[in-house]
C-alpha cells in the first residue's frame, strides 16, 4: 500500500538463493493508484524479493506496509 498518486514502480523476484545476478525481476507496474497486487501462477520457492523504486520529485513515494498470503508445501 502506498500514497495513491505516487510514481514508485514495484519487482518482484522469486529464488532458492541470495546470489543477485540470477534473480529474474518480474515488472509490476507502477504504485499510482496506493495499492498494487499481484497473484503468481505456480511460483515456486523460498525466498521472494521485492524491488521499490522512484525518482520523482513531485509525488515521492510513502510506503504503508504489504499483506501476503503463502501455502507451504511439505517437500518430504
């Protein structure tokens, strides 16, 4: 959630590792209208990254918080 009219652009990456070249980012959009949600189709993994940028001078982003919601899958 973020204030609506700001010009932030939001990534997200899904991987196993920390290692930064191999993170492929997925482009979300941009922020303007304060919410942005985004539903992963059979993404898969253990660690997921979330990229915010901007470089406005008029409308500087605020960033509220974010909501999540995961199903763990038991790989024994």
């Amino acid at each position: 959630m973020f204030n609506p009219g700001c010009q932030a652009k939001i990534q997200v990456a899904a991987a196993n590792t920390f290692t930064k070249g191999k993170l492929n980012w997925i482009d979300l959009g941009d922020a303007q209208n304060g919410v942005v949600e985004y539903k992963p189709s059979g993404l898969r993994s253990r660690l997921l990254f979330v990229k915010i940028y901007e470089a406005s001078r008029n409308a500087r982003f605020h960033f509220y918080g974010f909501d999540y919601e995961a199903t763990v899958i038991d790989r024994r």
